[in-house]
C-alpha cells in the first residue's frame, strides 16, 4: 500500500511588520480591540516590486525541498492554494514553477480560501496514493494587504489579515507508521456570501469595472464576523473529532494541533471543546493575523522549527473558512 507523508517543509513572511500601532493611526481602531477580539498584535504585508504571491510561495517552496532532500527537478507535480493569485488567471503557481525552472510538471490551482492548505494536502495525498506521483511540492500563499480596505469602512476586516507563505513537499511511502492517516473535507454554499470578495465576479450583466464608478467596494472583503465565528466554533471541533473518530483516536492521542490561525478566541475556545492543554494547541496569529491558505503551513513550520513537532508526534491539522469549507488532515509525523 503507498501512501503520503511529509519530508520538507518552510515558510516565508515578507519583512515589513504592521503593527496594531500603526493601524491605530490610519484607521479608527485600536490595539486593545484588535489584541481582546483576535489575539493579533501585528501581521506582515509584502512590499510592492520586491514580494508577490508567487515569489513568496517560491521561496518557501525553496527552503521545504532542500529540507526534503531534493532538487525541483524531483518534484513531478505542484498543488498551489491561494485566494490572491498575482492575475486573475492563471493562478501564481504556474508563476512559482517557471521561478524554480520545474518546466513541464503539471500545477494544480486550489482555492478553497481558509481551508486551502488542507483541500491541497488532500489532494496530493490522493495523487500519491493512487500511484500517479511521488513527489508532490504543496504551496500555500496569500498577499492580502492590497485586497484591504484600510478605512473606516474596512477596518472590521483589515486589521485581521496578512501576507506570507507556506509549503510541505508531499512523497510516497510503503511505511505504514510515519504518513497522512487521513483527511476530511467539507464545505456548505449557503453560506457563500458571509464571508466573500464579490469583484472580479462574472455576476452581472457587463464589465464590473464600469460599476466601480458607483461603488468602488465590490473589490473588498465582505465578512459577517458573527456568523463566521458561530461556525467556527462548532466546525473545527466537528472536523477534528470526525478525524480521531475514523481513526480509532481520542482527543488525548494528539500530540500538536495546527488549527488554521483565524482568530485566537477560535482557538482558545476549540481547544477548551477538545479539552487540550494549552501546549497541544500551536498558534502564532500574534505576529502574523490570518494569512488563509498559508497559515497552518506557516504555523506547522514554526512548531517543526521550534521542537513542537517530532517524529512519532500524532499532527493534527484543521481549518475552517469562507464557502463555507472546513476540514482535517491527520498526520503521524
Ligand atoms: N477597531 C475598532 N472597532 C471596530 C473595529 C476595529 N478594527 N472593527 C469593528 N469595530 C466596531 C464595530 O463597528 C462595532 O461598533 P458598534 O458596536 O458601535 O457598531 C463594534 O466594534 C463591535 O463589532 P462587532 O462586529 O460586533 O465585534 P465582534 O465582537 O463580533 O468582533 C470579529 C468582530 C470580526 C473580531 C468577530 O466577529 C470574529 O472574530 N469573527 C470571526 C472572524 C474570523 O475568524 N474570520 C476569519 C475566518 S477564516
């Protein structure tokens, strides 16, 4: 039987910090109502002509495929998530294959916004699984501070996100013990519009950029932050429990849950449902806010970094986000 499992990892951040500070002096907002509803204190924005999409998923990417041992030439596919590509089409990860000269080797764009990282772990662990490829480099990006809108009017949203990037390369295995146990995917429609950036949409009947003359908004992310974190908060431990359910676990079986890095009150509040003690549970929205696909691969490569991830170590990685999706991956490290 092949399965997957993980041997490369690395994320990237661009250097230019914000801080709740500065946000406090171009909005009406402040560090305290950011810090007490999010758990966030600054987050990272690319710098225009230096970071994109793609050049931070490259350079990730970069670093999780010298950790694994290989060269790009190794890598025989390539599944890239993000909501904010650097075009609207084709996706950044065409763009991150010609920057690591991996010419030829198919790419696979994902966007299932939060639940992106996990939608991609699944996917190349099903392409390995199936016997169609061995090595498979899986990529999340996000350059989100150019989607915000730094007002009044956007400040709801703006102070939650940043910019950054994360990759794993993915490979075959006979072993039985050290793989991807399983993943769980899930997703619900009704709920499309509570968390949604409507332009450039095809919904309308001409050119939207004629409507921006009316209404310039179209562009910005729109989230009803109340029945996103209803959701959340029911989700995330549904998914986690389904993943120890159909393996035979219980929640004290995990060594280190990555749960995409929402809101720190999510986490909290999950790990309370899960009843884990404050160092099974890995978040660092402190210093980075959401970065949506690219958070739990950033946050997975901060806890392998510092230790927090060994080998032997049950992972468990979940998420939950705009479409609504949500989902789980179950890694015996
Ligand atoms: N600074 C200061 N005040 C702000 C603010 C900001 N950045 N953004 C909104 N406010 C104000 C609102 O205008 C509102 O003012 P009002 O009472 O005078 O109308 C007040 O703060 C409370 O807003 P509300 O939306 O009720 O706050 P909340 O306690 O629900 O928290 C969220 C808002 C967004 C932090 C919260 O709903 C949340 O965490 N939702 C989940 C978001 C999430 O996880 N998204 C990612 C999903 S992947």
């Amino acid at each position: 039987m092949t399965y997957s499992k993980i041997i490369g990892i690395g994320h990237f951040v661009p250097e230019r910090v914000i801080t709740n500070e500065y946000l406090e002096s171009i909005m009406d907002t402040t560090d305290t109502w950011i810090t007490e509803r999010t758990g966030i204190k600054e987050r990272h924005y690319a710098t225009y002509g230096k970071d994109t999409n793609a050049s931070m998923g490259t350079e990730a990417a970069k670093i999780a495929i010298e950790r694994a041992g290989l060269t790009p030439q190794d890598i025989d596919f390539i599944v890239y998530a993000t909501i904010t590509p650097d075009y609207y089409f084709p996706g950044s990860g065409f763009i991150m294959q010609r920057e690591l000269g991996m010419k030829g080797i198919g790419v696979l764009d994902i966007r299932d916004q939060c639940s992106g990282f996990i939608y991609a772990i699944s996917t190349a662990d099903q392409f390995i699984k199936s016997g169609m490829y061995k090595n498979i480099l899986v990529v999340g990006s996000e350059l989100q501070s150019t989607f915000l809108n730094h007002t009044n009017e956007g400040r709801g949203v703006a102070v939650i996100f940043g910019d950054g990037a994360g990759a794993v390369v993915m490979q075959a295995t006979d072993n039985e013990e050290h793989r991807v146990i399983s993943t769980h995917l899930h997703a619900d429609g009704t709920y499309a519009e509570d968390l949604y950036v409507k332009d450039p949409g095809s919904s309308r009947p001409k050119r939207f950029y004629d409507d921006l003359v009316d209404d310039n908004t179209t562009g910005d992310v729109f989230m009803n932050g109340s029945v996103v974190f209803k959701h959340a908060i029911v989700r995330f431990p549904e998914v986690i429990k389904e993943a120890l359910n159909a393996n035979g676990f219980k929640p004290e079986d995990i060594d280190l849950l990555v749960p995409h890095q929402a809101n720190l009150r999510i986490s909290e509040y999950v790990r309370q449902q899960m009843g884990l003690p404050e160092d099974k549970v890995f978040n660092n929205i402190q210093k980075y806010g959401n970065t949506t696909a690219a958070s739990i691969p950033i946050a997975l490569c901060e806890a392998w970094e510092s230790g927090r991830v060994k080998e032997g170590d049950l992972v468990c990685l979940a998420a939950f986000g705009s479409g609504f999706t949500w989902g789980s991956a179950l890694i015996r490290w």
